[in-house]
C-alpha cells in the first residue's frame, strides 16, 4: 500500500520544486526550501530518541500522486512532554507557542533573509498514538529518512481535523479535500467507516454554510 522509495524521493522532489517556484515569486533564495528543516528535524528527533510521525501535508504529498507544497512541517508524538525542547532549541529553532492541539517551532533560516519553516508538533489527540505506533521509517531523499504516517492515518488526522468546530471552515475544506485524494489514491480505504464519517464532517460544514 505504500509507494515504492523512488516514488516517494520524486514526490518529494516535487515537492522541494514547487517550494523553490514559490520563494523565487516571493523574492526568496530559490534554495530555501522545506528539505534543511525537515533534515534538522529528523536529526534533532532521531537523537533524542522520540517516537514520532510525520504527518500534516508533506506527509499527503509522500502518498499521494498530485503535485502540491505545503509551508509547514507537521509531526505527531504521543504526548507533549515527548517534544524535546532543550535539543531543538540547541539546534537553533525558536519555541512559538503552545496551542491547544499543537506546540509551535520555527526551523533555523536556510540563509540570510530565508523564511523560518514552521514546525508543528501534535499530541494527546485522536488518532494521534496510532499514527506514531504505525508510522513507517521511510527513504525521502539522499540521506534523509523519517517515520511517516499511513494513509490510513492520515485520513483519522485529517476527518479529526476537519471536524473541529473552531477551525477555519476554509482550512477544513481543505482537510476533506486531503481525505478524498487518499482514498483515490488508496481505494481499499474507502471503507463503509470511513465513507460514513466523511458524511457526517461534511453535513457539519454544509449546516455551517446554511447559517
């Protein structure tokens, strides 16, 4: 069910292109892409010996077909208390702030005037423990490897997200949009459960725009 190594590294690539495309319009070093932190992260992770999963959109842009970038990095570990704090700071990231369902970092800037990737940690959420005990240690790039979730978990993540009430109903529209590229992309996941749920997140969202 998981998409081959080469799959993956040209996926991400993808991925790496369009981040360049974008800080080019934006008048940003075409080199200031997402590939520096997410090789920070998995250093500062693997170090600290912290169970996680990468998940958010670089992880929908690893198992799915469709181009796409996303400016964050989003990684789950089962409890707050698990984000190593001290490590990260010593590699130069900065603590944002702590959030209901999220605690926010900011990576060390590629270069001079780069953009700082936000780094997103999620915790003590549903879904959250399954998709770090599933996660899968994957090949991204040259030397870069990092434990990502399964489709099946995002798409948990994802409908979770999409039904909470105080999130953007745009960004929610986004997460739906995620579910239904990854059930193209994974048919067999396209179980009565999960149709069911996606019914029932989409009846929320459409009372919300018969307001």
């Amino acid at each position: 069910m998981s998409p081959t190594p080469d799959t993956v590294r040209s996926r991400l690539a993808t991925g790496f292109r369009l981040d360049s495309l974008w800080a080019e319009t934006m008048g940003i070093d075409p080199a200031d892409t997402k590939e520096r932190p997410l090789r920070l992260v998995a250093e500062v992770l693997d170090r600290a010996g912290v169970a996680y999963a990468l998940i958010g959109g670089v992880a929908i842009q690893i198992h799915t077909a469709e181009p796409r970038t996303t400016l964050d990095i989003d990684v789950a570990v089962p409890r707050f208390a698990d984000v190593p704090r001290d490590a990260l700071l010593a590699a130069g990231f900065d603590h944002t702030g702590r959030h209901e369902h999220s605690d926010n970092w900011r990576a060390p800037p590629t270069g001079p005037g780069g953009q700082r990737t936000v780094v997103r940690f999620s915790a003590e959420d549903v879904g959250i423990a399954e998709a770090v005990s599933h996660a899968e240690l994957t090949d991204l790039a040259d030397g870069l490897r990092m434990r990502v979730a399964t489709a099946a978990d995002l798409i948990v993540l994802k409908l979770e997200a999409a039904a909470e009430p105080r999130r953007r109903p745009s960004k929610r529209q986004y997460d739906l949009a995620d579910v239904m590229a990854l059930m193209e992309q994974y048919p067999s996941l396209r179980t009565p459960e999960t149709l069911a749920r996606l019914r029932q997140v989409r009846h929320s969202l459409q009372a919300l725009d018969d307001r």
